[in-house]
C-alpha cells in the first residue's frame, strides 16, 4: 500500500459480468456507510456485453488527489483476460483475488497474495444463473481487505440493486463472505 490508510483496488472483467456496479457498491458501502473518502471510475471496452470492463475504487482517511489508480493494491480479475491486462498494475505485496472458474493461468507477478474464489459456479449451483458472481466476489473482498466493513457492504447492496433480486444479491454476497472466511487461512502466494 502507497500511503497508510489508502487502499487501490480495481475490479476488472468483461461486459455483463457487474463489474461496474461491483465498483459502485464498493464505493457506496466505503464513503456513504464507513465513513471515508473515495473516487470510483469505470471504463468498458468497445463492446458493452463481452468486451472488457474495469472499476477502479481507491478509499482513503485522507484526500483523494488524484481520481486513478495507478497501482492497485488489490486487484480483482473476473477473468483470465482481465487479469493478464492488469496484473502488471498491483504494487508489490499487493493482492490478486480471482474468480477461479474463469481464471486459470496464474498471475505473472511473484509478489503478490493470490485468492482463487469459485464464484462462477457457486452462482450457477445456488441461484442457476451466473449474474451473482460479481456479488459473490465482492462479499470475499470485503472479508478479505480492509477496504470496507461487511455490514457497510450489505447496506450498498440494498441501496443499488434492483428490488426484485435483493435478495439474491444480499445471498450471494454472504456466499463470498462465508467462502472467504474459511479459506482466509490459504491467502498466500504459495496457492499459485
């Protein structure tokens, strides 16, 4: 981490996966529920459903001077694309945290944690369709990182979701929590 109490963080995947709502949660649960400073930006490939998406979150105690992350400390890859592309970005000593039904080559960069999530097939079990997993990962991100408490986590996915799938949603991102609850212990560059 750059600066005591910073922490950078993309989520990074491809289009229809929530990657950009993922972010917006983050965001929300982070500045509107904890209290902090935070930027949020998004940008997509030129395709909307397939091509590539990002979210970039940074949280801080202090002054956000400017809006981009750089190097992130945590990066979330959705997929094996996403991760090639930006896994060069996360400083050392950083964290990779992957959906590990999407992503199977591992990450170039030795000093990194990496933590592999199912969530593409904990979604399609539970729910039988795969749109959770973006709320699945960010339930293990939660538990995982210091960027936000979960219960701050769970009143943004109140707040943003549609009514209709609240519940899914807030399911899905218990599943994360849970899963990375008992698997926290494993976090280390040696699950490579």
């Amino acid at each position: 981490m750059a600066e005591k109490n910073k922490l950078e963080i993309i989520i990074a995947g491809f289009g229809g996966q929530g990657v950009i709502l993922a972010g917006v949660i983050l965001g929300v649960a982070a500045a509107v529920h904890d209290g902090k400073n935070v930027t949020q930006t998004q940008s997509y490939g030129a395709e909307s459903r397939g091509g590539a998406a990002r979210s970039e979150v940074i949280i801080s105690d202090a002054k956000i001077g400017f809006p981009e992350v750089e190097e992130c400390d945590v990066l979330v890859a959705m997929s094996q694309e996403a991760l090639n592309k930006h896994a060069s970005t996360v400083r050392e000593n950083g964290a990779i945290i992957v959906d590990g039904d999407l992503v199977k080559d591992r990450p170039p960069k030795a000093q990194t944690s990496l933590f592999k999530i199912p969530a593409t097939r904990m979604s399609d079990e539970r729910f039988g369709t795969k749109i959770y997993a973006n709320m699945i990962m960010l339930g293990a991100l939660a538990k995982l990182t210091a960027a936000t408490t979960t219960e701050a986590m769970r009143k943004a996915v109140s707040e943003n979701v549609p009514k209709r799938s609240e519940r899914e949603n807030l399911e899905a991102l218990e599943l994360g929590i849970s899963y990375a609850e008992k698997q926290e212990k494993q976090w280390t560059s040696d699950d490579r």
